[in-house]
C-alpha cells in the first residue's frame, strides 16, 4: 500500500472512532479525508477485508461496530505520542522474520527509531538462533532500528536498556509482577513472557546500527506451545486472566524505550544498571555460566557498571557475559 | 561461470604454464583436462577475451605467450597455499564495493577465509564512508569473511591484527619499508598505500561475522589521484620503482593473514601487540585525537593490552579508541 492510501486509511478510521456508536456521513468523510465518496467507499471495502465490522446505512453514513485487534500503522500511529521511534512503520500480516527486513531497512538508511512489526511470524528467532513461536494476532513482533553513536563495547548495555523499558511499559500497562532474567528474558512468576535480540553492524570499533527485536506472548493460549515447552513459557493473557489490545502495550513500550534510551545516551549505563537490578529475577540466586575458562557457579548479586553479570563465590567476584552462559 | 567451466579453466591454465614456452597438443589438454577438444577451444577463446595471449599453431598445439595480471580465481588457486583462506572465491571484473557483496554472502552462510576480490571497485570506500579510489587492474580490492568466536569488545583488535599480516606479507614481497599508522592504514615514506576497513554484524556480545576489507594501491600511477589526494598517496610500484604481479601479493597476504589470525585466536592479542608496535609509523610522535571528552594531544607511546592506542601527557597515559581520533 502507498503512502498516500495509508494516510487516507488512518484519518478515515480516526473519524470512524472520533464518532463512536453515531453515524458519519460520507459527504462529512469525503470533506475531512479529502478525496472522492467513490474512494472512500473502496477504502471502507478494503478495511473490511481486514475484519472492520463497519455499518453503513443510507442517509446516515457509517459507523464502526467492531475493530480487529491489528497492529497495522492506522491503528498504532493515531494512539502513539513519541518523537521518533514508530514514527516510520513497516508492516506485513506475515513475514518470516522481522529482523532481517529491519536490517534490510537500516542498510537502505532507515532512520533512527524505523520499526518493522507483523501479525506472524513463520520463523522468529531467538538468541543463538533458536526458535521463538510467533503465532498470528496474539503477540507483538516487532524490530526497532536504533542508530546510537557509541563503541562497540557497550552494545550489550542496550538488551539491557531494552529489558527494562519494556519491563516498565508492560507493568504500567497490565499490572502484572514483570521480571527480567538475564541477559534477554522477561519472565512472570519464572515463565517467559518476552525474548530480547540485540543484533548490530558495526564498523572498526563503532557502532552502525542496530536492530533491537522484541518477541511478546501476548494473548497466545497455552495450547499453541508445543508439549517440549509447555511450562517454560507464558503470556499475559494468561497470566493476567484477560486479553489485552497490543496496540496500547506496543505505544506504552516504544514511549518509554524513546525515553529509556535517550537518558541512555545522555547520562550513560549507570540509571539503567539501578532499575535492572529493582527488576532482576535472578538476583540472590545460584547460577551455572559456562566461561571460556571452564563452568562458574555463584550466587547472582548484581550488574558491575558495563552490565557483565556479577556471580560471588564466596570472596570472589566473577564478571559473567552474556555469551559465557548457557540457559 | 558456473564451478564446472571455472575448475576446466584453473586446470587448462595451469597445464598451459606447466609447458612453459613449449606446445601442448590439444589432445594432451582434452585427456588431462577431461573435455572435448571442441570444449577446450570454446575455453581457449574466453581466455584470449580476458588478454591472455594463446598461441595456436597446426600440429603442435598451444603455448602461452602472455598472461594478463588479473586477479581472477584461476590465477590465484594454483599459487594458494592455505588452509582455509581464499579457498571460496567470488570474482568480479568491476564491482561497486567488495564490501557489500561479502556481507550479503556472508549471510547466506559463507565459510570463513571466503574472498570477494574485483579487478575494479567504482565505489570503494574506507573508514567513515569515505571514498577509496579503485582503479582497473592496479590494486587489490578484496574482503575477506571472518567467523571468529570472540566477544564484542574484541573486534577493534581485528583491525589490528590485519594491519600486522598485510605489513608482514608487503615487506616480504617487496622489500619495501611499510608502516602502520593507527587505527588503519599502511604508509611508506609517510604516504597511504594500504587501508583496512573491519566491518561486523553481532548478536548480543558476541560477533556472528566479520568482513574485512583491504584496498592496496599496487601499480596505481602517480595521475591516478584527484588533485587533492596528490601527496598523500602512493603505491607499491611508485615507491618500488617496479610493478608488482598483484596474484603473488594476495597469496602472501591471505597465508600470512590466516597464520596471524589463528595465532591471535588460539594466543590472544599480546603476541599481535608487539608486532604492532614493531611496524607502526607514529610511536614517539605527537598525536591529537577528538574524544567525546574534548581534544587530546600527547605523545603516541604504545599499544593498551586491549588495543587502544596509548597517549602520554607528562605522567599521564590516555587511551585512545579508534572512533576518538580524526585522522
């Protein structure tokens, strides 16, 4: 779809919720979105097709009876009050994998805060390749490209800037006690809930771009797991004992990843390490990382300030990375 | 060319170079070649295209009677004496950039020691995107994939560790006094003959690939440059007073490369910091470097067990990362 149908597709369903349960007459349509009666009757055929429930009856016009919950840019963009991230959006009912498109996006030039978001995913990934299931219309898959001017060295710091950001939106949101596991997990009550990919480009010792994936089990129903992974992962449906509309967690998550990251960039690692530590699962706990230099165990106390994980043994203080462990 | 044509061509090649100045019958060529002679000529013909003069004479057969300098895998495999570098090649006579090229192939999956090289690049770039000029059958334009298992924070040394191969490999070939000037580039007489560009993609910490990219001005001629280059530039042949065959230059590099390369990952950067610090143009000198914390000048003194470049003022040292400094 073009640009300039997209933008005709968001007023006319802004003016469709502006008036609820009354009519809007296609004259009043025609006027507003600025093109023809016949145009707008296509576009309402079109926003059908997706599932719209729009009533139209003769000399009153239209109304909206029942909205799908999509997570196309018309939906997303009239509730989004960021200044950057989201502001460009690219969206498909299904793609195999959005990270790869954004990292097409981004080499293309994308600017900073482009996010690339789908309905499915018919091979989401997680770290280290593994897979991450991504059913249709029940979760948030999404990639943001970031474009932050640091080294390489502290690339990692951004899983972790990303964990807590989205650890604050989806708490504020469903009120739900959100957790995060380190390095990239979010867990409630020890069952995944959301998978963090931090993948980048880098040039000699700086930082390109990013691509900053987020897989969130949103209304996904227990059955959709496969048996193997029954009991190792979650959603907020039914943690929370309802559904929820992704659009309003997916606005909530990039306002305060926006804010999150821009404090990131201006005031370094150091605010991010404090609230990952007020969020941390694991902290108190004994765990196993298997090291370069053979397996370490110790009690997790902590992040040192360039966000290597801190296990104790005893009087010893071991600084772990992320590639050291095996979860 | 498909691999069939391309193994028929490295063989018939080599087979012609084995005769020498002498005639080899295309009956000869046919059965140790294994195609029909019908098949060898068509071959003949593709290689008289590409400038090799073939002499054929009735009843006596062919003989090599001049053979263009081309970078071509043809060339390069029969003098290629690695493990697994350049043993993956893809040739163009004229490319835009080698980079892009790499990194697409790297993602499909190339093996490490995989080599794009071109006779050409019309848009060869260095460090920060800045232009690399590239001219036809003068240098070598090539980018090499690296999978090295090593975290984030490692990279910058890559850079490094390649400055140290190629130098080694030039002055072996060429005698000629060849200097690092950190981060990137190789000088003679203070002059740029070679840049190295590293470029990664990384997941998390950890970095899933390496391109490394060597632009090296071999037989460019002095009104080659643009005007404002003059001076800055130079070449092997300039300096050397002599051209150079570029296929004896690429198989020194890519075996010394792979040594340096296996012995930084098995040994760690210690044994490639004081090789360093033997070639580099700069230590003693007086070096200014832009870091996000103001301008710093000092005396270049030494490589940090991490690679960052040492700065001393009075009793102070300062590292110096490669994004800092503006050269």
């Amino acid at each position: 779809m073009d640009a300039l149908a997209n933008r005709i597709r968001e007023s006319l369903l802004a003016l469709l919720l502006e008036h609820g349960d009354s009519y809007v007459s296609g004259e009043e349509i025609s006027q507003r979105v600025n093109c023809s009666r016949t145009a707008i009757w296509k576009h309402i055929e079109e926003l059908r097709k997706e599932g719209y429930q729009i009533e139209a009856r003769p000399r009153s016009g239209y109304r909206l009876v029942y909205r799908p919950d999509r997570v196309a840019p018309e939906e997303i963009k009239p509730e989004l009050h960021t200044r950057r991230f989201g502001k460009e959006i690219r969206y498909w009912r299904q793609v195999a994998s959005t990270q790869p498109l954004a990292h097409e996006w981004a080499r293309e030039g994308a600017a900073e805060g482009s996010l690339v978001i789908t309905e499915e995913q018919t091979q989401g990934r997680g770290r280290l390749g593994r897979i991450w299931h991504s059913p249709p219309y029940s979760g948030i898959w999404m990639s943001l490209v970031l474009r932050p001017a640091i080294p390489l060295t502290q690339a990692p710091q951004l899983t972790l800037m990303a964990s807590v950001a989205v650890t604050r939106a989806l708490r504020r949101v469903t009120g739900l006690d959100i957790r995060i596991k380190w390095p990239n997990d979010l867990l409630i009550d020890g069952k995944k809930i959301c998978g963090i990919l931090t993948e980048l480009r880098g040039e000699q010792d700086q930082v390109q771009y990013v691509v900053l994936g987020m897989g969130i089990n949103v209304n996904v129903t227990p059955d959709f797991w496969p048996e193997e992974l029954k009991g190792k992962g979650t959603s907020l449906a039914i943690a929370g004992g309802r559904t929820y509309r992704r659009v309003e967690l997916i606005t909530a998550i990039l306002k305060e990843l926006e804010g999150i990251y821009e404090g990131f960039l201006t005031h370094g690692f150091e605010p991010i390490r404090i609230l990952w530590e007020e969020y941390a699962a694991m902290l108190g706990t004994t765990i196993r990382a298997h090291t370069p230099h053979g397996e370490v165990t110790g009690e997790a106390i902590g992040l040192d300030p360039t966000g290597a994980l801190i296990l104790r043994q005893g009087d010893t203080k071991i600084p772990i990375f992320s590639s050291d462990i095996d979860v």
